[in-house]
C-alpha cells in the first residue's frame, strides 16, 4: 500500500523575528492519506470543489494555502460573501472528513 503526505506551515520558525505573537511560532500541519483513496476519491471531490466556489480551469491549478483563503483574495474572493465562505468551508471540512 502507498500513501502520500500533504504538508502545510504558517508562522515564523525565528521567534525573535516579529513583536506580534500571532506570527511568532511555527505550525507544521501534515496529513497522510492512502494513494488509492487519493486517486479514486478525494482529488477528484477537491477539484469538483474548487471549480464549484473558485473561477478553476485545470491549466492553472488552484492550491489551497490557509493563508490565502483567509485573506480571501484571488483567486478565493468568492469567500468575501459570507454564505458562501460557509457553504464553502463546511463542504471542505466534510469530504476531509470522509
């Protein structure tokens, strides 16, 4: 059986580097999850999703970053609207969940 990992991190690993305590640390977020699976079930049910809430086209793949769907700016601005940042972050977190 293969897996693969998704890694992401937000935060400074230089603690000294910012006077804001909200950007002194690091956070290194991974997730392992088994090839197959990948393949059959969630890659597809994550670019449904992006082509459903983001102007998606496949030659230029959207990367979810939380950093940038947080600051909602292109290619996220969908999720200035408040219903849609709902509806948006609850279907996520459903087939995450799955």
């Amino acid at each position: 059986m293969k897996y693969r990992i998704y890694v992401d991190e937000v935060g400074n690993s230089d603690l000294a580097s910012s006077e804001n305590s909200n950007h002194r640390y690091l956070c290194l977020t991974g997730v392992i999850v088994e090839l197959d699976y990948v393949r059959s079930t969630l890659y597809p049910q994550i670019e449904q999703l992006k082509a459903k809430y983001f102007n998606y086209h496949p030659d230029e793949p959207i990367i979810f970053h939380r950093k940038e769907l947080l600051r909602k700016k292109p290619p996220f601005s969908a999720l200035v609207d408040a219903e849609v940042e709902k509806a948006f972050n609850s279907e996520l977190i459903e087939k995450l969940g799955e």
